[in-house]
C-alpha cells in the first residue's frame, strides 16, 4: 500500500535574530516522504489500513531526521507535523498521518505510552513520564498543487503552553505531491526561539508533566 517516490530532508542552522548571537545556534529540521496515494481519484469508505501501514514509515523518518540534525534525541524540544495532498486525494486522507507522525517522533523521544490508546485519541496526556514527549505532536495538512508550501507547527516536547517554543517551519518539496501523491511532513527542533522573550510558561518551569504545563 505505501510506494515511496521520494524522501526530502531540510535542516537549518538559526544563527541570529537581528540581536546578540546565541550561545548555541537553534537547529530546525523537517523531513518529507512522498507517497503515492492508493485513493486518489475515488472515494474510499475505509482508509484506516492505510494509517496502519504508515506506522513503519514515520518511525524510519523520525530517526532520519534526527540524524540529519545530528544531534542526540535528547536535544530535541520542539516537535510538529504535517501532510500536503495532491489535488487528486482528500483533506482526510492526510489525516491518516496524525497516529503514524505523532507517535514515531514520542516513541524517539522516549514516550511510555500505549500506542493503541494514542491512536483511539484515550490517555495520552497522562501515561508517560516525565520528559518522555508529553506533549500531544501539533499538525497541519492542506490539498495543494506540486511545490506547494506548508508552515509545520511546532510546540515543546513536554508541554504546549512553554510559549517560547511556539513556532513553525516551512516545507515544500520541489515536484510534490502530484495529484495522486501525499507528502507526509515531520519536523523537529532543538530549543526556543533565538531571543523568546514573550513571557508565559518557560521550559524550567514545567510541573504538572500532563503534557500541558
């Protein structure tokens, strides 16, 4: 069911913000597989094999990408998601990367939940660890054309409300997805962004560990 066509990997290196050079640059990355997509053209009552399918592969990408970052998984602070599916394909049918995307990048990170209650949408907030990706993986998808853009969100590992790691990355694959093809997004980040300074929740101060605050 999952054919590949291509796999395209983007990492950059934040070095200033028109303010004083951080100690560490922040590195963001972001990888795309494109697939081809077995309901193009149709409409497919029962697309859940599909999602099931794709477990593998978000679990391949998820190492991947970290090691085109080259950094080790517990420098990763900032995770997001998301699909682009061609004009031929539905808005759901990128839907069905939410389970495989979500939980490769927690299982990296040393998430300790169940995954057949993650994909039911039941506990996930409450059955890991502390520092172990608490945090539900943000998402976005859109129908688009070949080349199209999409801005990937991304939030802290361990709690959405660290306002200092709200940000977003852009990724386009040259060619993709052509009508009857998804690209399927992960994206990662190793801190906040250079110079947060907006107040709200900070990472330190993370205490209730319910992937919230």
């Amino acid at each position: 069911m999952i054919e590949i066509r291509r796999i395209f990997t983007h990492v950059e290196q934040i070095l200033h913000e028109f303010g004083p050079v951080p100690p560490v640059p922040l590195l963001r990355g972001a990888i795309g597989v494109v697939v081809t997509n077995p309901f193009a053209g149709r409409y497919e009552p029962d697309i859940l094999p599909m999602m099931v399918a794709l477990d593998p592969v978000g679990l391949d990408m998820a190492q991947k990408l970290r090691a085109a970052m080259d950094v080790r998984a517990e420098r990763i602070e900032g995770y997001g998601k998301g699909a682009i599916v061609g004009a031929a394909g539905e808005l759901e049918h990128g839907a069905l990367w939410h389970v495989p995307g979500g939980y490769a990048m927690r299982e990296l990170l040393g998430w300790k939940g169940d995954p057949k209650a993650y994909a039911k949408g039941q506990g996930e907030e409450k059955t890991g660890q502390p520092g172990n990706a608490l945090s539900i993986v943000p998402s976005t998808k859109k129908v688009g054309a070949p080349g199209t853009a999409l801005d990937v969100p991304l939030t802290h590992v361990n709690a959405v409300y660290v306002r200092s790691h709200f940000d977003a990355i852009e990724v386009r694959v040259p060619g993709a997805p052509l009508a009857d093809e998804i690209v399927f997004i992960l994206a990662m980040s190793t801190g906040p962004r250079i110079h947060a300074r907006v107040a709200g929740l900070a990472a330190s101060a993370i205490s209730k560990w319910d992937g919230l605050r």
